[in-house]
C-alpha cells in the first residue's frame, strides 16, 4: 500500500510552535510519510501538506502543485481572519478560543472549513502558557485529521467576517495614564524576550517583563 505524503512547513520567523509539538509523535500512523520543511519553493507533490503558523502568503503555483493544503487558524471563522488571531481574541477580552481546520486559497483564511475545535482560557495565561495551550490544540486537531483522512467533509464560511493586521513591537506599548488591571490583556500576550511591554515616562523608555509567581 502506497503511503501518503504529509509535509509540515514551518516559518522560521515564527516557529515557536517547535518548543511545544513534538512532530514525531504523528510517526506512530504508519499509512502516512512525514516531512519538515521550512522553504515552500521545495515543496511538491504532496499529498498533504499543513503550513504550521507560516506568515507569508503562498502563492497560486504552491498550492496547485500540491494535492491539498491545509492550515490551523485559531479562530472561528470568518471572524479574525489574519495575523495574531489569538492575541486580538484576547485583547477583546475572549476567554474562549475557537480553531478552523480549512484549506488553503489564494485568498487568506477563506478556505472551507473541515472541522472546528476550541479551548477555554481562564484569564490568567501569560505568552508561554498561550502558546503551549495552541500547540497543545494544534496537536489534536493534526490526531484527528490523520485518524479520519480521506473522510473529510468541508462546509463553506458563513457569518461576518473581519481581519486583523499584522502586529509589531509597538503595539505592546502600556499607557502610563491607564491602569494594568485594564491593560492586563496586553501584558498577557507580549513576549518577554522577543517584544516585550513598555512605556515611556519623561521621555525614556521602560521595559516591563511580566512573570508568574511560582510560589502562590
């Protein structure tokens, strides 16, 4: 029997998820060949391939040298189609995250949806807990995928959609005039190392790193 090709293509400008999946795990479905790959020009007849947090878009030659393409996007769409979708849930105050398996069109995040899952926060995860809670979801919905694969229904978008802009370093600035319990939401989602909070005070700026005490 003729095993399926499944490709994995990671963003190497993004790939926090490595710190958080274990791509071997999934070896234990011995119907399927995996790959990891991190440039998409290498790319080619595959029979699946799933772009893990990839920022860029790919273009129409991609996606049609490839049998199907299928991305993870941690909304509920059409809602939050684009960058960043579970900070700006968060920063909206949404304590339950929803995640769209879809395929991949040319157009970002309009594809048809296969299935979708969620997860409840309980306000309180800081950046690292965030993201082991996505790569922990990310991880089933991949389990899942490969239980059921080729039975796969995929329904059409239906609702209002929005779409949230890519976000940078500035946006992690704290107004020195509001107070951090209603800005707590953005602390949360900062990340110490990479883009953390900050503002400024008589023309200098501060860094603020956010942890948890490990002792309560």
């Amino acid at each position: 029997m003729k095993k399926i090709n499944i490709t994995f293509l990671l963003d190497t400008k993004n790939n926090w998820i490595l710190k958080y999946l274990n791509f071997n795990s999934f070896r234990k479905y011995k119907k399927y060949n995996f790959k990891i790959k991190n440039d998409y020009k290498s790319i080619k007849n595959q029979d699946i391939v799933f772009p893990m947090n990839y920022t860029k878009i790919l273009p129409k030659k991609f996606l049609q040298r490839n049998n199907l393409i299928l991305v993870i996007h941690s909304s509920n769409l059409p809602q939050d189609r684009g960058f960043a979708p579970v900070s700006n849930q968060i920063l909206k105050g949404k304590n339950t995250i929803h995640f769209s398996l879809i395929k991949a069109e040319e157009k970002v995040d309009t594809g048809n949806v296969c299935f979708r899952s969620k997860i409840r926060l309980d306000g309180t995860e800081l950046y690292d807990e965030l993201r082991k809670k996505q790569a922990f979801e990310f991880k089933k919905i991949i389990n899942k995928f490969l239980k059921i694969y080729p039975n796969l229904k995929f329904k059409k978008q239906k609702g209002i959609s929005s779409f949230n802009v890519k976000r940078t370093p500035s946006d992690s600035e704290l107004n020195v005039h509001k107070s951090l319990k209603s800005q707590f939401n953005l602390l949360r989602i900062c990340d110490n190392n990479k883009f953390p909070s900050f503002f400024y005070f008589k023309s200098q700026k501060y860094i603020l790193k956010i942890f948890k005490d490990k002792k309560i």
